[in-house]
C-alpha cells in the first residue's frame, strides 16, 4: 500500500462514526488510488505518515496495537 493510499484509506477510518458517508468516500477513492505512481519530490511526507499512523492504527487495529515506528523487525 502506497503513501497515498495509505493516507485516503486511514481518513477513512478517522471520519467512519462521525461522517460515515464521507468515510465510504474516502474508502472509495483509497481503493481507485491503489495504481497511483507518485511524483518524484511529491509524495506525501514520511512525517505525515507518521502521524497518519498513530491516529488511524488504534483504531483500525486495536488501542493496544503497536504504533508503526515502534514494531519490532
């Protein structure tokens, strides 16, 4: 899954109990960005990332999931 995707996908998850019609949009056009190249020197952020995960990942896996940044390898 691409940064992009990624992004759609969690703001999904975000605005799922308070605006579940724009969830399922965002749901949709996550899924329609899955071939989405992106530009060089115009990709979202790692630190947008980051914050994306720390605040969908709860939600999408549980409170006590563990944030991206701080798994094990």
């Amino acid at each position: 899954m691409h940064k992009l995707e990624y992004a759609l996908y969690a703001l999904s998850v975000l605005q799922k109990e308070k605006n579940p019609e724009l969830a399922e949009e965002l749901l949709f056009l996550a899924s329609a960005s899955h071939n989405y190249e992106p530009l060089k020197g115009g990709d979202l952020s790692e630190e947008y990332i980051d914050e994306m995960h720390k605040r969908a990942d709860p939600i999408m896996y549980g409170k006590d999931y563990p944030l991206k940044n701080e798994k094990t390898e």
